[in-house]
C-alpha cells in the first residue's frame, strides 16, 4: 500500500451537509456540500465540472442566518468511472480569497465547537 501524504490545509474543515447553489456563467445548479472550510468545500455531485473550472457557491450554514456567496474554482475531481470507485463523487472548490471571508470564518469558528472535522 502506497500512503499519500495529506495536504496541509490552511483553514480547518467541518463535515456538515448542506444545500448549495452553484453557478457556472448563467447555468445553475443545487447539491450537497459535505465538508466545509474557511479556504474551500466539497460538492457531492455525479456530474462535477473539470479541474480550473470558475464557479460562484452560494449557501447559509445551518447555525446562521448570513448567505454567503463566494466565487472560486473546481481544485479536483472524482467522476464516474475514476477510481478509487469507493470514493464520493463530486469536487473539492477553493475559494479566491486566500484569506478567508470574515463573515464564513465566524461563522465556522462557533459552528466548529458543535460539528467534528473532517479528516
């Protein structure tokens, strides 16, 4: 067995499930993210757009009441067909502003005291 060694990342992740919206040029689309970062998130879809793909994520954490909507790009991909074929479909998208959004890293600080992080 070949072991990767992790990313470090530079904000914490939570695992969480929540609705996003997302939207490449006028084309919209929903699903769920499932973990979530001050620097990016991952969106679970069967259909995730190639890596360097820009996008705009719009979403409300379940503890808030503020929606965010940052703009980004798709970092890497798992499809249909990609193997490990255990992995979780979707795309892992890092937000453009490296030092977070003010208002989301609040927000997942107090949020991060009740959910896990994600491994």
């Amino acid at each position: 067995m070949v072991r990767i060694p992790r990313t470090r990342r530079r904000y914490r992740r939570l695992t969480l499930q929540i609705e996003v919206e997302y939207r490449v040029g006028v084309d919209l689309w929903k699903a769920q993210a499932t973990t979530l970062g001050a620097g990016g998130l991952f969106i679970a879809t069967r259909n995730p757009f190639d890596q360097g793909t820009r996008l705009s994520v719009r979403f409300t954490l379940p503890s808030g009441s503020i929606e965010h909507d940052l703009d980004g790009r798709v970092v890497w991909c798992h499809a249909p067909g990609d193997e490990p074929a255990s992995q979780t479909y979707g795309m892992g998208i890092a937000f453009d502003r490296p030092a977070g959004d003010p208002a989301l890293v609040a927000e997942l600080e107090a949020l991060g005291k009740t959910l896990p992080e994600a491994v």
